[in-house]
C-alpha cells in the first residue's frame, strides 16, 4: 500500500503552493477555524480545500478539533518551526519583567504582537492568562488582542469571520463594530488598552504597548486581576507598568521574537 | 479465492464481469467510508461513523449489523479453517477421511481458543500473523491454480444459463468475499497515522481483493478451456490439495482473526458509551486490549460448532447460512453507512457536490445489491436468514428504547471518537474548548 493519492512529484508545484497556503491561514486565523472558512478566505474551490486540509491532517501537520469542523496546528509543525516556536525572551527583557511582578503584586503577561499576531513571550507562572489560541481568536476580548487591533490600519483584516460576528464571551465584551471601533480610537489615544471582565469575568487587564524606535508595534506588556482591582489601579503602578514598557522597547529591540 | 472457481463452474466467463462488479460495488462503499476515516479514528468503526452522520439510532442499528456480521464471519471462518486443517491432515495422509465433521469441529473450537487469545494478547502479534497466514494462502492457493491452469482441468458441468437467480447467487459470492475490507477502520485508533493509512486501505483492499479474486477466476477459465488436453491428461500431483486445504486453512483462520479485532472494538466501543453492558468497555491491565469484549465473542465461537456437533448438522450448510447472513449484515451496514456520509459531511461544513454524488450512488448499488442478495437467499429456501437478521436488527432497536427510557443521555453521547487533544496540537495553540492533561491518543 505505499501507493499516494497524488504522486509526491516536482511538477505540481502549485499543490505544494496551495497545501502552504492553508497551513498559513490556519495560522493567521487561529485554532477552530473551519474547512469553510479557509476556503473562502484563500477563494480556492470549497473540494480542493477540503481535500488539502484532510491531506494536511493526515500528514499530521494539522489537527482536526473535537468538533470536527475546525483545525488546528499541529504538533508537527512544532518540528518545522523548531526553535523559532519556543523562542526565549532576551535575558534582560525577562528580567525587567519578573523585576515589574515583584513591585505590582498582579499577573503580568508580556506577548508578542508582531506581523499582526498575539503570542504570549513571558506569561505570568503563577497566574497564568487564557490560553494564546483563546487570545488570539478572539481579540476584541482583551487588552493585548485590542492593542493590536489598535495598530491595525483596518481590524477587520485580522478578525476571524465576519466582522459582524464578534464573539460575546461574557456580558461585558464589546461585540458591536461601531462600539468597538469606538473603544480602539480610545486605545490609540490613551496608548493604552483596557478590558474588565470581557474575556472572563472574573478578570481585568491594562495592557502598554511596546515599541520600536520606527514606532512600529512590538509586544504588549499586561497587568491583570480583578475588574474592580484594575479599574481602581493606582497611577504610581500605572507608571510602573509604563516605565517597564519603555525599558522593554530597548530591550526587545532587534531579536527575532 | 476457491468460491472464484465455483463461480467460474457455475455461470462460466460471465463470472469475471460479476467479480469486477462486486468489487465496483465495495470500492464505491470504500470511498463513502474514507470519507468518515479521512476525519476521525474511532475504534467503533461505521457505528461511529453513522451515529455521528444519522443520528444514534442509526448508528446502533449499524453496530448491531456489524456485530451480526462480524460474528458469524468468525464462526464460518473458524468452522470452513477446522475442516481444512482437517483436510490437509487427511492429504497429507495423517488422518484416513473422517465419517463425520467431529475433528473438523474439534479442531474449530481449539483455533477459537488460540484466536482469542492472540486478541487479547495484542493487535500486533495479531496483525503481524494475519499478514503472515494471508501472504501464505495466497501464494498457495494461487500456485495450485497457476499449475492447475498449465496442465488444465476436466471440465465440470457446463455453466447453467444466465439469469437473475444465477447472477443474484454469484454476486452474493462475489461480495461475500470482499466485506470485511472496512474492518481497518476499526484499528484506525491504534494506528499510527490514522488519517493518511485507513481511507488508503479501506479504498485499495476491496480492490487488490476484486483483482486476486478475478485472477483466480481467469486461472480456472484458463484450466477449464485447455480442458483434458494431451498435455492436461498426466497424473494429478500429489502435493497440490494439502497445499491447497493448507493455504485455504490458514486464510480463513487470518480472516477470522481480522473480524474478531473488529467486531471486539465495535463492543468495545458500544460498552464504553455505555449502550451495551459498560464491562464490554473494559480494557485489559497490562495487552490494553478490550479483552471482556472478546471473551464475550467466545461462546459464540465455540459454542456454535459444539451446539452443531450435538445436533448433527453439517458445517458446510451452517457455513452457507453464515455467509448469507454475514453478506446481508454487511450490507445494512454499509447502505447505512453511504447514507450517513452526505448528512456527515454537511454537518461539518465540509459537503461537496461529487463527494455527495459517490456516496447517494454508492448507497443505490449497495441497496440494490442488498435486494439482490435477499433475493438469492430466498432463492434457496433461506429467508428464515432474512428473517432472522430483521428480528436481531428489531431486539436491538428494542433494547435502544429501553436504553432511552432510563438513560437518555447515553445516546446523545453515542459517537465517540480519538479527538485530538492538546498534545496533539501546536503548543499554545490549543482551542479553549480541549481540557488540558486529557490522555493523549497516543497514550490511551
């Protein structure tokens, strides 16, 4: 049986294209997006999508999720990725950020948020956030994710859907457009993001953005707790986390992550 | 591959276009069932598949066809196995010709014995001597047809006329020999890249079976033309029979085996969702086999050659009343199955036009041939079979209703499958909805 469906040959490239193409997608839109969505998202025909996705699960390269509608990376791709997956933040920026937990005495997460995607560098061990694939679906949901949809010239490039299906995850969570663009133009002003209890309830975040010298976007520094904790901050540790972010812009500045 | 002689006997050249019928018929339900493999591993193979696509109902339905024919696949297998060891002993002139089926059957319930056993032991000794008996047989059984094509055959009565009855009779022996091609499905949790190698051997075994078995019928075609020739006239060779019992013994044994891994996995399956006794659920300590599974399979396989031999009947007529009701079992099945794969596909957003095309037109040649089947066992006075498969097909519809009355939670959750978990996926990029610390696939 070591026959193929399609023979492993140099001359369909355009195959080898498309297969990338979606493991790309399923990148960029994050765990749970569907067989359906992918196709429309890259305007391949809805059978050749179906057939990479399940070639791509076989391969082990994609997961197909319990509901069986939507996929995920999969851990071989762990292997292809290699270390850039577990990359190390810089010893100095780790420390600047384990030196910001002993002051503020609340969760603080520092995430990448480069090429439009959240990935967390430096999660707080012991208050660990939502999962990234949680963050990163559902952006809208917090500080970090609105961050970067602050910077985007159009947020509605990266969220997932239609822009009309901004998830409700709690009664809290801005699920309108017109709302919600509304609170981003907040975030630029402020230069900083704030969500209270729109992921989870039982949480509140502020989140810093961290930049380049060009002012490009780099990362998002985040303080969380309870709502009300955090919406009673004082300006002292607002200062704090700002400081920090600041210090992190040098710090990050030129590593791959 | 002996029945593609019978065939070949009995209905003459028309036989090869039957054949290759049959095995178009398995390879279209093939493609139906790669469509549910290419997307989940379940150890309950079309149960799964159909609950998931029609509904519980359904799906137990197909569980309880696939344990009817599953189960009496292992006892014709086992019981046609006893009386080819008992063959081979008598040509390899060990034995002198019994008067009655008692060694035949002697030998059944010892093969029974060892089979659970190497089930329980584990699908890799397991599998690794199907391979082994399989690879054996074949090239046995096709030798003695090679040789017998060379030096030609006497031929035998001349084919009766074509038709319906004939052609209904053949395409039962035609399908009886290639079901069974699915039951890898049943192995997809333990296998290594599930999705990639089961639709593959669920699409190519129906086929690389169809072609053997075409294969033999050519051969025999090829011996019965050359006929008593000049040079077809020698003294037939002696080692030629035992080698043929010896391939044919150690086919059926292997095949055997393959539906009794099977069939324990479907009751494996039905016990963990708690539909069946949850014991049937249970997994052995140290082989993770579902040994209660297979242990409930051993009355049945040894007890019905026993029951026989106290009642005098002979094997070869049990064993045409197992085929018969094997195929029919089989078919319900798999008409369920090609029905189910449309609804399936739809739900998960994944339906194609040609996808769907297949399956409707996969299920109209099952049905058809369902109809067919039907038609040869009533033929031979057999409809007690048919009525025999419906009254088991109802007690398990029955037993659903009570299994709804008290517990009606336990049929929403019929269905289950190897989902991936967060070991399977990218670190980090698991979905909210998995629980971290659930055992892994490769674990379980």
């Amino acid at each position: 049986m070591a026959t193929t469906d399609h023979p492993p040959a140099g001359r369909q490239p355009a195959a080898i294209r498309s297969a990338l193409t979606v493991l790309e997608q399923v990148a960029r839109a994050g765990p749970g997006v569907t067989a359906r969505e992918l196709s429309a998202a890259l305007g391949m025909s809805p059978a050749t999508t179906y057939r990479l996705v399940n070639l791509l699960v076989a391969e082990e390269y994609l997961v197909r999720l319990p509901d069986l509608r939507g996929f995920a990376l999969g851990r071989k791709v762990v292997e292809l990725a290699g270390a850039v997956a577990h990359s190390a933040v810089p010893a100095g920026a780790a420390d600047a950020v384990a030196e910001l937990r002993s002051r503020v005495r609340l969760a603080v997460h520092l995430a990448s948020l480069r090429h439009g995607r959240l990935r967390m560098l430096d999660p707080d061990p012991d208050h660990p956030p939502s999962p990234d694939a949680v963050l990163a679906r559902h952006l809208h949901a917090s500080a970090l994710g609105k961050l970067l949809l602050a910077d985007q010239p159009d947020w509605h490039a990266l969220a997932p859907g239609a822009p009309a299906e901004l998830r409700q995850l709690t009664p809290h969570t801005v699920g309108r457009p017109d709302a919600l663009d509304r609170e981003l133009d907040r975030v630029r002003g402020d230069r900083v993001a704030r969500q209270f209890g729109e992921l989870r309830t039982d949480r509140g975040c502020v989140a810093m953005p961290v930049r380049d010298p060009d002012g490009a976007l780099v990362a998002g520094l985040a303080v969380s707790g309870s709502p009300d904790r955090i919406a009673a901050l004082a300006p002292a540790v607002l200062r704090l986390v700002e400081r920090c972010a600041h210090d992190l812009a040098r710090l990050l500045h030129r590593t791959p992550a | 591959m002996m029945s593609a002689t019978a065939m070949v006997t009995a209905m003459g050249a028309a036989a090869v276009p039957v054949i290759g019928l049959a095995t178009l018929a398995m390879m279209l339900v093939g493609l139906a069932v790669a469509q549910f493999a290419r997307r989940m591993a379940a150890a309950g193979s079309l149960y799964t598949y159909v609950s998931k696509g029609l509904g519980p109902t359904a799906g137990f339905l197909t569980g309880c066809a696939l344990i009817l024919a599953y189960g009496s696949l292992v006892v014709m297998c086992l019981l046609g196995s006893g009386r080819r060891v008992v063959g081979f002993l008598v040509e390899a002139g060990a034995l002198h010709r019994p008067a009655g089926d008692a060694p035949a059957l002697l030998v059944t319930a010892l093969l029974g014995a060892a089979m659970t056993a190497i089930v329980v032991r584990g699908i890799r000794i397991s599998a690794a001597l199907t391979l082994l008996l399989e690879a054996g047989s074949v090239v046995a059984v096709l030798t003695a047809l090679t040789v017998a094509a060379y030096r030609g055959t006497a031929a035998g009565p001349p084919p009766s006329a074509l038709d319906l009855g004939v052609f209904a009779a053949a395409l039962l022996t035609g399908i009886k020999a290639l079901v069974g091609f699915e039951s890898g499905c049943a192995l997809s949790v333990e296998a290594r890249k599930p999705f990639a190698v089961v639709p593959r051997v669920v699409l190519w075994t129906p086929a690389a079976c169809g072609a053997l078995f075409a294969l033999a019928a050519v051969l025999h075609l090829v011996a019965l033309a050359r006929g008593g020739g000049a040079d077809g006239s020698g003294p037939p060779l002696p080692v030629l029979p035992a080698l043929v019992q010896l391939g044919l013994a150690s086919s059926l044994f292997a095949c055997a085996m393959a539906s009794m891994n099977a069939v324990v996995r479907v009751l494996f399956s039905m016990g963990r969702e708690r539909v069946t006794p949850p014991a049937l659920g249970r997994t052995h300590a140290r082989y993770r086999t579902p040994y209660v599974a297979a242990y409930a399979m051993v009355p049945l396989a040894v007890g019905v050659p026993l029951v026989m031999w106290a009642l005098g009947t002979s094997t070869r007529r049990v064993s045409g009343w197992l085929g018969l009701l094997a195929v029919l079992a089989f078919l319900v099945a798999y008409l369920l199955v090609c029905l189910a794969a449309a609804p399936f596909l739809h739900r998960i957003g994944e339906a194609t036009a040609g996808a769907t095309g297949v399956a409707a037109l996969a299920a109209a040649v099952t049905a058809g041939s369902l109809v067919l089947v039907v038609r040869a066992g009533l033929n031979d006075g057999l409809g007690w079979v048919v009525a025999a498969l419906v009254g088991f097909l109802g007690l398990g519809l029955l037993w659903l209703l009570r299994v709804r009355r008290r517990a009606p939670h336990r049929l929403s959750a019929m269905g289950f499958f190897d989902a991936a978990t967060p070991d399977d996926i990218l670190p980090g990029a698991s979905p909210d909805g998995l629980a971290p610390g659930a055992a892994s696939r490769r674990a379980r």
